[in-house]
C-alpha cells in the first residue's frame, strides 16, 4: 500500500525518468505519456490498485482514457493528453491554485478544448468529477452539479511538476486513490455552505419605495436652455454656440490639490501601440486630424480615420463642429459630406448596409439636390460600364431609332436603381467627376452589438474601396479595443486620432456665460434663438443662473469636484447631472431666489446640490436609478461585505502612483483578486463589486470597458473612485440618502432606520421645522453608522484582521465617524447663523473648519470643533 512518502519518491523518480525519455525521443505520444507517467503517477505515487483503473471505455461520443472506480461506483474520469499538449497556465495566475471554469484559466486554448470533452464524457458516463492532464499539468474540476451551471464552479491546477512536488500533500489529498474514497473531492468542490443573511432595505419597507420626486416649478421654463445650450453642441444652425461654447484643450490633466485628486484623459497605451495621435482644436482649427482630413480629400483614392475617445468626450460635436463651422469653406468647395448616425440603426444586423445607403441617399437628395447626381445625364455617366455592356450586345444604338434607343436605356436605368448597393456607390463615386471627394461620417456605433459593429467597420472599409470616400468612423477606446484584438480593422490601412475630454469647469463655465449674456436680449429674441414658443420669467432664470455660476462655479469648489470627478471625461454625463440639478424638486428655488433678493446672494450649499445629483426624479435613493453608487451595498453572495467596494478602492488607490507599461496606477487585475481570496475567500462578491465600480466609473481597466472585467488584464482606481473613497462616501449628504436602499442585517436596525424616513417625510420642509428636520436626518445617519460600525468589528474578528498587514487589515467607519461629526458641526452652525450668505466648501479632513461670527458659542460646541480638527481623518489609509 503506497504511502505520501512513497508516493513523493515514486512521483520523483516518474518526472526524471520521462523526461529523460522526451530529451531522448524529442516529440512523443499520448501512448507514451499515458504508459510512462500517467499510469504509474495513478499506481505507483497516488496508490491506485489496477483493478480501480478501467481504460478506454466505449460511450457514444468516444472514448474515455481513464475510469477510475471503487468497487461500487465510478469516482472519477481521466482525460489524458501528450506531453507536447501544452497546459500553460497564465503568469499572472500562477500565485493561485483554485480559479473558475469560465474564468482565465479558459484563456489557453489546450485546457479549454480538454476540460470540455472531460465535461461531456462525465455527462454521458455519469461521473461527478473529472480530471484533465498532459503528465505535468493536473487539474480537476466538478463536471456535474446540481447547485449551479458547471462552468461557474472551482477549478483545481497543479499546472507544472515541479509545483507538484513543492506542494505533494496537497496533490496527495486530492488525487490518491484513498483520499477520493473517502469523500476528498467532495469536501473540495461541494457547494458553498453560507448561514443565511437577514438582509433588507429600508426603502424595501415603505409603502411607495418608487414614489417620484415632482421637478421644481422652473423645469419647464429651463427646458430651451437645457435642450440648447446644456446638451450636444454642433448641429448645423449651432455656429454661435459654438464660437462661444466649444472649449479647446489639450489632453485633460486636472490637478485637485485640495483632495491630492488627478483626472486625467490621455491616450490608452493599447492605442499608442498602434500609432493614434492626439488632436487638439483651437479656436480656428481641428488640430491635426482636421489637417489630415483637408488633405485626404482631392486624392484620387479613399482613406479611412477612425476618431477615438472616451464615453462623452465630445467626438460627434468635434466632426459637427469641423464639417459645419471650422472648415465648411473648403467643404463646400471641395467635398460632398455625409453624417451616418447609427443610434437610428435597425436591430436587424442584416440591414446595416441598406441603412447606410439609404442615410446616404437622403441626404443626397436633401443637401445636395442642386448638383443634379441623380439625373439622368448623371446616371448614364455613372453607369457608363454597363451601357457600354448593352451596346456590345443585344443593344444596337446604330440599329435603332434614337428616342427607342434612349427608351430603353431608361428602362436598364430605373431597374438598375433599385438595387442600392449597387446604385448608392455609383451615385457618390460620380461626385468625383465635378470635383468633389465624398467624405462619410459614421457615428454612435458603440452601443450595438460586436457582432454588428463588425459589419459596420467591414462596411467602412469596403466604403473607401468602393466609393472612393474618405471615412470617419467615430468610436470608443474600448470599441476599438474589442475591434482590434478581433482584427476587424486589418483589412484596410487607417489613421488614429485621439481626442480627449474638456474640463467641465470650463465648460459649463462658457455655456453659463453664455445663457447670461442671451439673456440680457429681449425675450422674444431669446425665444427665436432657442427655437421654442416657451415663454419664461427672465428676471427670475437669470437670477437662478446668477446664484448657480457664482456660488456653485466660482466659489464652491466641493460642488464642481462632484461632478468633475464623479463624470470621469464623460462630459455628457457631466451636462445631464447640471440639468438634474436645474430640473430637480430637491433644488429649492424659491428660498434660493427669496434669500438672493433679501441679501443679494445666495451661496448653495453641498449637501443640497448632492442631494438633487444622487435622487435625480425619485422621492427616495434606489442605487439602480442613481446616478451614484452605493458603495455599502453588498448580497447574498459567500462573504459578501458593506466593505468590499471600499477595501478594493483603498488597494488600488494605494498603487496610484505606480508606474506600469499599461500605464500610471494600473494594477495586475490577478494579483487584486489574491489578494482579496487570500483574505476574504469571496471571488464572487469581488466579482461582482467590481463590476459595479466599473460601470459607474469608480474603476477603469485595460480594455477602457465600462461594463465588464472580462478580458482586462489591468486595473486603476479612476478619479471618481477617488473622489468617492477620498471624500464622499463620508459626506453626510451621502450618507443621509444611501442607507434607505442598503442591505441591513439587522431586524431591529432595519426597522427603525424605515420608520427614520417615514417621520423624516412628516416633517414640514419649512424654515420654522428646519432644524427638526436636520436633527432628524443627523439621527438616522447615526444609527446607519453605528450598525456599519458593528458590522465591521465583525468582519475583524471572523477573518482576523488585526493580523493582516497592509490597506486590507484597516479599519474604515473611525475615519467615516469623524469626518460625519466635522460635517455635522459646519452643517449646524450654517444653519443657526443662516450661513447661505457665505460658500459652503468643506473639503476633506485634512482641512480646519472655519470660524463662523458666531455670538453665542456654548463650552461643548467649542470643544466638539476642536476635537474634530484633530482627527487622525485618512491619512493612515492612504499610507
């Protein structure tokens, strides 16, 4: 009977012996491997009795190497494959052992094929678990469950033989013929056994969670100016706009001393690799891709460009912006343009081309119905080729009676024209002949499927074979990036631009001068320029954008921050969370504008900004209709925690300033899940976390993804995760509103943090009921932290923090705790000095509280203030 030293000696001896054998015979076979290791490792190292061992059983899909049994049932299946099938596990994986089936392991060709085929024949042979190996390399895996679909279950590798060595008890436990007997693998791969949790959402126990919040009375009035002057920038009547409101920039690069915050927007390096370029415009220019575009056009062949940036960078008001304003002289004189907005697409892939074409079309016909090119004259020119093939033929023009010789070249033409992708190339390609180049713009095709963005980038590049067109195609960073590794783009030479975000400081600080230089015109000229039959009350909007451009833009830095940081370059966002603020029933305009009058001015405070961005149009928070993220959320998932979204922004931020060839702060997306399995053991729950980071922008990977990790190898901390671990997820403007939709696991605690918003909705939202309100709202706040508090002293002992070294052993709700006091001494004291009158600008915990003027000041508010300016705030975390 072997023994685990036997075994280890025997397995030894094995691994030297073959490969002794392979140095000997070069190229070997899978009879080879199977004879000189995989059967002796079974017998001689893992102590499987031959009559255990049944080899080459017949079942319908073929047949299976190794059926390993016990007298009474089939244990396990052996799937054996040559010792020169490589089963290179990926460098970055190689500090774990344990990975998922659908995960990275599947990234090597060699295992994904084998554990397959294992998969089936299990199925068809009724075995629970089978094994894959090619000698080295041995992974085991569960290939019939009934918890959950195979492939989201555990993979177990020992992916070389020297690991095996280094590691023969474990080995020896999963593999020998007495450890599977006894029930090993179950004991490895049986389903996660998690005590359930109680778990529910405040918001889930109101009697209308979903209630909508009613927008302020401006909404409707500010409804032209929003439409207008807040959205996308650049259509044809837009030219003054445009000359007031286009910002010119260089890559973004925004330096926030105050929160040691950087927002950036720079080339990806995958882009770089592969020759993109920045373009920049000035105020009479579109930079060098507007130079590359004036040169393409006159040449005698097509060219394709592809315009790349980030979500919202501005990429469609850029190509508006140079075709209507920056170089419409030479495009009229030179150019026939056409603007392909696929957001219009059918669903239906197949029809893509016919979309195009009849785009195309229209706009032929609509813009450019002066120049004639679907005459008939045009036509016959057009389709020179094919009457010239007429009359080669059965079409004799000598034979014939002119006007029954021209009759029928009618008759070739209209039957010729209802094929459109044969008509519509033609049509433009006869452009050429009155001296103009056709110059196709193809946007917005980012938002469909892969499969039908491949189609499309095919379809460009047969556009500048075919129709002798120069072709702009507009994408995301991480749409090229799926293009690219897909090689979609490989059939046709292109350039690369790069364009990167504006700062939304000067942005929105233009269209806000803007607005108030329109509105200093009469009404009924303010109405022709926006182009509605709206009428408004001009001295109060221009009041409103008086308080917002000065208190909010000029003064309030905190409130700025918010949306710069939170928009991440996506400017669009950016706008839209200005208009929910415009818009919002949480904006209370009539004290804004009834203080502005009394004291003329009124300084908006944070907490009443955040509140109307992070409830948008509902009476209450739901993290899935927010446009911000709950970073307390957790579920049902094994050792999910209110901390997770935390302790991976600390990590990451911790690796801010280190440098990597994908760039500055990113961090090997592996070595973050090890880091946290090693600890917490909850690769689902991190999973999931960080996918919800992501799409709200807290994180970015490699890949520029903003919906997934897979794929990414790469991953940084973005200055909205930044923004949020630095400062926001301890603002008390937070903190009051994400509570109602967190998952609470206490009954008690859940309860009275519901009955919190039901007596909180009772209380007038009048200035005499104010601090009743207020202190009510603090009240809650207080509960939710002592239960996250709780919560996390849990947390500590389970998995013993206090031993863990590094950002994942840190304690999180002391410095949450003290930045909420800070706040919620500046919020009161604000309120007892009706402190509209000053800038509300709190910032992190580095920064004193101000000195208000306050008259009487009580001995323990005194000493409340100075304990709070000497918390420890975060600088230990960020260490």
């Amino acid at each position: 009977m072997v023994d685990p030293d036997g075994g280890y000696r025997a397995l030894s001896d094995i691994y030297d012996e073959f490969g002794t054998f392979c140095h000997k015979r070069g190229q070997v076979t899978e009879a080879d491997t199977r004879a000189k290791v995989i059967d002796t490792i079974l017998k001689e190292a893992l102590g499987w009795p031959e009559q255990a061992i049944r080899r080459e059983d017949n079942i319908k899909r073929g047949y299976i190497d190794y059926t390993l049994s016990s007298p009474s049932r089939n244990l396990l299946l052996v799937e054996a494959k040559r010792e020169g099938i490589p089963f290179d596990v990926p460098k970055s994986l190689q500090t774990r052992r344990r990975y998922k089936v659908s995960g990275s392991i599947r990234t090597n060709e060699n295992i994904r094929e084998a554990v397959e085929q294992a998969q089936h024949y299990c199925v068809e042979a009724a075995i629970r678990y089978a094994v894959v190996t090619n000698g080295y390399a041995w992974l085991v895996f569960r290939a019939i469950r009934e918890d959950k679909p195979w492939r989201e279950g555990d993979i177990l590798v020992f992916e070389s033989a020297g690991f095996i060595k280094k590691n023969f008890t474990d080995f020896w436990n999963t593999f020998s013929y007495s450890a599977v007997l006894e029930g090993g693998l179950d004991a490895i791969f049986s389903p996660d056994i998690m005590q359930p949790r109680f778990l529910k959402r405040p918001i889930d126990l109101l009697v209308n969670p979903d209630a909508p919040l009613l927008r302020n009375r401006f909404h409707m009035q500010l409804h032209p100016f929003v439409d207008n002057i807040f959205r996308d920038i650049g259509a044809e009547g837009q030219i003054e706009i445009l000359r007031s409101c286009y910002v010119y920039n260089k890559s973004l690069l925004v330096i926030d001393s105050d929160l040691k915050l950087v927002i950036e927007d720079t080339i990806p390096r995958f882009m770089k690799v592969e020759g993109a370029v920045d373009t920049t415009s000035g105020p009479k220019d579109a930079g060098s891709m507007g130079e590359a575009i004036e040169e393409a056009i006159g040449k005698p062949s097509g060219t394709l460009f592809l315009l790349l940036g980030g979500i919202g960078c501005g990429k469609t008001t850029f190509l508006k912006r140079f075709f209507n304003y920056i170089a419409k002289p030479f495009i009229e004189k030179n150019a026939l343009w056409y603007y392909v907005d696929f957001l219009a697409a059918p669903l239906d892939a197949e029809k893509v081309e016919l979309f195009l074409y009849d785009s195309v079309l229209e706009q032929i016909r609509s813009r450019y119905g002066n120049l004639k090119l679907e005459s008939r004259d045009s036509l016959k020119v057009a389709y020179e080729d094919k009457i010239l093939a007429l009359k080669e033929g059965f079409l004799d023009a000598e034979r014939l009676p002119a006007e029954e010789y021209e009759r029928k070249i009618s008759e070739h033409l209209e039957k010729w024209m209802l094929d459109f992708r044969d008509y519509v190339p033609r049509v433009v390609r006869a452009a050429r002949l009155i001296g103009r180049t056709t110059v196709l713009c193809i946007d917005n095709v980012d938002q469909l499927s892969p499969s039908y963005q491949a189609r499309i980038f095919l379809l460009a590049q047969w556009a500048v074979r075919q129709m002798e067109a120069v072709v702009i195609v507009a994408l995301r960073e991480e749409s090229y990036y799926a293009a690219s590794i897909q090689r979609a783009f490989t059939a046709y030479n292109n350039r690369k631009f790069h364009i990167a975000s504006p700062p939304f400081r000067l942005l929105i600080s233009s269209r806000l001068k803007y607005c108030r230089r329109m509105l200093t015109l009469p009404q009924e000229k303010i109405l022709i320029k926006l182009g509605t039959g709206i009428r408004f009350d001009k001295v109060d909007i221009s009041k409103f954008f008086d308080i917002i451009e000065y208190s909010i833009f000029s003064k309030n830095r905190n409130i700025a921050r918010l949306i710069e940081a939170l928009s991440f370059g996506n400017m669009r966002a950016a706008l839209d969370m200005f208009a929910t603020f415009l818009y919002s029933g949480a904006t209370n305009v009539d004290k804004m504008l009834k203080i502005y009058d009394r004291d003329g001015q009124y300084f908006v405070a944070f907490h009443e900004f955040a509140k109307s961005i992070i409830l948008g149009d509902r009476k209450y928070y739901r993290d899935s209709e927010s446009r911000v993220l709950n970073v307390f959320d957790c579920g049902p998932e094994k050792n999910s925690s209110h901390f997770t979204s935390i302790r991976l922004l600390a990590l990451l931020l911790g690796h801010a300033d280190s440098t990597n060839p994908e760039g500055r702060g990113f961090v090997r997306l592996d070595d973050v899940f090890d880091a946290f399995l090693d600890t917490f053991d909850n690769e689902m729950d991190l999973t999931k976390t960080a996918k919800r980071l992501l799409q709200k922008q807290l994180l970015q990977v490699d890949t520029r993804s903003p919906n997934t990790i897979e794929g990414a190898s790469y991953i940084r901390i973005s200055s909205a995760g930044w923004y949020y671990f630095k400062y926001l997820l301890r603002a008390f403007a937070y903190l009051d509103l994400v509570f109602q939709d967190t998952p609470i696991n206490e009954k008690d605690t859940v309860q009275k943090l519901r009955q919190y918003i039901v007596d909180v909705d009772e209380i007038p939202e009048t200035q005499g009921f104010l601090d009743q309100r207020v202190s009510s709202r603090f009240e809650r706040v207080e509960v939710f932290l002592d239960y996250l508090k709780r919560e996390e002293e849990k947390e500590r002992k389970r998995f013993s923090l206090d031993t863990v070294r590094g950002v994942l052993g840190l304690e999180f709700m002391q410095d949450i705790w003290a930045q909420y006091r800070r706040e919620r001494i500046w919020i009161e004291e604000r309120i007892k000095k009706n402190a509209e009158r000053q800038p509300d600008d709190i910032l992190s915990p580095d920064d004193k509280i101000p000195d208000f003027p306050i008259a009487e000041s009580s001995q323990e508010t005194e000493e409340t203030l100075e304990v709070a300016n000497e918390s420890p705030g975060e600088g230990k975390v960020i260490e």
